[in-house]
C-alpha cells in the first residue's frame, strides 16, 4: 500500500486496524525500513493488545520512492506528517514511535502536532543533528555510513544547512507531550548521554527514561522488556 506526496513521490506503509481507539505509528531509523526487526516485535507486541499499528518507509527506503542522497531532515518531517494525517484519520489517540533517526522525526512530528499526539516514545534517538552537522559534514557522513556503506557519498552540503532550521533547544522548550526515551548505553552510534542531557533539559514535557546498561545501539536484545515498557507507558 502507498500514500502520495505533494510531489507525486510514493511512501510505501503497512496498517493494522487496532480495537481501542489508538494508532501506535512507527518512524523508523537511517538505512532501515518498517519491516525492521524492532518494528516487526514491537508491533506484533502492541497489535495484541489492541493498538493499531502503522508504519512507513521513509522516501529512500524499503519499498518508497526516492533516494538516500537527497535526505534532509525537512523531507523526513514532510513524509511523518503524511503519514499521520493520511493513517490517523480515524484514531482517537496517537502514539508516535521513533528510533534512531526516526526518533528524531517522531519529536519534531509531536512539537508541530500538538495535542493530536497522545504518547511519544523514542528509541536511542538522534536528537542531536544540528549540533553534530559540521562534524557530519567533515567526516562525510561517516556516523551514518557505517549502517549504510556506500550510500552517502559526499558531504551533503543540503542536509547540513537543513539542519539549522530546527534548534534542539526549541524542542526541549516547548514538546509538551508525554515522553518516553529507551538507551543503550552501550551505543556507539548516538551516545545515550545524550538522551540523559535532553531529558533533564525538558521544559513542560513529562519526560521518562529507561538505560539498558547492557544494550548497544539496535536494542534487539532488550525488545522484550521494551516491549513491556511501551505497553505501561501507552496505558497511562
């Protein structure tokens, strides 16, 4: 199934109808895709118990239009507010679940939404871009060319201008909604201090964080207790 930009670009999305009135939709990470193995889990997880469960490629992954030498964040946030407003229609409750990259996408998806997101859960999310785009411009990308060898192959001048536009301090200032954010802090990919950092900087956002002393960047070996987690904290 696909839904349809602007442009006329195509992003390809999985939905699963839920039975208590909340669509739990999933924002994948850099080089992933919604069939991921988190997204697969944790949705089988979340679908059994009632929630819907949505998920989609961003454009330059899995089975979307478009390429990964044109990412930006801007065009990640056009392809989450296509999928919130085309698969939450007809949800009373929205639950947005990033990882990674996506984690990134679903907090400035939640800012720009507002009340319309119920829950907000973030897997090791790269919440830092702006601060880190000079440092990802000199070394071409190399944080995120170790997912995907091959697939970034310049400094990508575009993305790092993007990524002035959004300020992490505006996010810790006004995200408002209800926050869970999961870390490994064996994660050498983003460093979980850095969701430590952001959680304490939080202004009217409440704000939990769980650290798995013993997970690395992919939390495969914690999905179950994350599992567990995302449960407790949507039925709240």
């Amino acid at each position: 199934m696909f839904l349809t930009l602007p442009s006329g670009e195509r992003l390809a999305y999985d939905h699963r109808p839920g039975l208590n009135g909340t669509l739990a939709l999933w924002l994948h990470g850099f080089s992933s895709s919604r069939r991921g193995g988190k997204a697969v889990t944790l949705g089988a997880r979340l679908s059994a118990a009632g929630y819907g469960w949505a998920a989609f490629d961003f454009r330059g992954h899995g089975g979307s239009d478009g390429s990964l030498h044109t990412l930006t964040g801007t065009r990640h946030l056009e392809d989450a507010h296509l999928a919130l407003t085309e698969l939450g229609r007809d949800y009373d409750r929205i639950a947005l679940i990033g990882s990674s990259l996506g984690g990134w996408a679903a907090a400035w998806t939640a800012l720009r939404a507002g009340s319309r997101i119920h829950r907000l859960a973030l897997l090791a999310p790269a919440l830092h871009l702006r601060g880190q785009r000079h440092a990802l411009a000199a070394a071409q990308l190399a944080g995120w060319t170790q997912l995907a060898p091959g697939a970034v192959r310049s400094k990508r001048p575009d993305l790092v201008a993007d990524l002035e536009r959004y300020d992490e301090a505006e996010l810790t200032r006004s995200l408002a909604v209800p926050t869970l954010i999961v870390h490994g802090m064996r994660d050498t990919v983003v460093p979980w201090r850095g969701s430590v950092a952001f959680a304490e900087a939080c202004k009217q956002s409440r704000v939990e964080l769980l650290l798995f002393n013993d997970a690395d960047h992919s939390l495969q070996s914690r999905l179950p207790a994350i599992g567990d987690a995302l449960l407790g904290f949507l039925a709240r």
